[in-house]
C-alpha cells in the first residue's frame, strides 16, 4: 500500500459529493498498478463521492494511448472507477449569466485548455453543491477564483506527486472578482 499523505477531515466535506476528476489525476491513477491516486480516487467513492469528467479531459486521457491495446487499457480503466462523463451543453456555456465567468476564467489561465474550461464552468454552475476539481495542474485554477481546499501527495514513479482539490470561492468573493471583467 502507497502512501498517501492528506487531511481527512478536508477529503470528507467532499462525501456524497461530486469531484470532477482532471486528466493529469487519471494519468497518475493509471501509471501502475494499485497506484497511490487509484487508491485516493477509491477512498474518496467509498465516503460517497461521485467521480465526473468530461468527455474532452476524457478525450485527452484515451489519446495518450500508444496502440490499441493500451487504448482499451485506459477505457476498461475508466469504466473499473466508474467517472460519470458529462459536459457542458450549449446552452450552458454560452449563457449570458456564465459568461462573465467564463471571461474572467480566460485572462486569469491564460494556458488552459478547453477541457480545463469545462471543468471550470462545471464547478461553477454547481457550485451551491459540494463539489471540487482534482488536478495537479495549479495554473489552470488560478487562486483568484478558486480556492484549494486539500492537498493529496503520493510517491509516484520515484517522485512525490501533489495534487489539490479545488472549489470555486464563495458568491460574495467571487462577485467582487469577476465585477472587474464586466467594466
């Protein structure tokens, strides 16, 4: 059994919640068998946490494949942790009452991808709900709009891994944030 180093009592605000799981968290979780983050992604369904992507981080992770073999590797790998997939539709994410966040997700991560994207306004749209963003890639989360409410580090390949889970800030924080984008 791995290692892995967290704070139990900031994992569990996340029981019978949701945690949208980003590609960097699957990679790691498929590296080797019994991984550290295959173990934290069990741990965290076991309290009652459901495990969400989205078809484009799902897409990412699959395209990591080198042949067919590891292709289907990495599919019965996702069914096996049972991440729902689910997007944003349309209508969603060119709504008018989420594009001020949209606008101030994009000049704050400058680098991320749409996959991130989607993450992002998945958090927000259901940020009344308990729900995170597992990543190791702290840039595309930039503080200013979320806060990191745990931190998971885990020996992983001969080197310590850290990864956070994210939660978009409160209403009231969030609103003086983002009135700077709509000036």
């Amino acid at each position: 059994m791995t290692n892995l180093i967290y704070n139990k009592d900031e994992i569990a605000q996340y029981a019978n919640g949701f945690i949208l799981v980003d590609n960097t968290a699957l990679i790691d979780a498929s590296r080797e068998e019994d991984s550290a983050m295959a173990q934290f992604l069990t741990r965290l369904t076991e309290t009652g946490c459901d495990l969400i992507s989205t078809q484009a981080v799902m897409q990412e992770f699959t395209r990591g494949a080198k042949n067919l073999t590891q292709s289907n590797k990495f599919i019965e790998f996702l069914q096996a942790l049972n991440i729902e997939s689910v997007n944003c539709n349309e209508k969603q994410f060119l709504s008018k009452e989420n594009t001020l966040f949209r606008i101030g997700y994009c000049q704050t991560a400058k680098k991320a991808s749409y996959a991130d994207m989607n993450l992002a306004l998945l958090a927000y749209i259901y940020r009344s709900t308990n729900i995170g963003i597992l990543t190791s890639n702290y840039l595309d989360f930039p503080t200013n709009i979320f806060e990191r409410t745990t931190f998971i580090s885990y020996i992983c390949a001969d080197t310590i891994r850290t990864h956070a889970i994210f939660k978009v800030h409160s209403d009231a924080i969030l609103a003086k944030i983002l009135k700077k984008y709509n000036q």
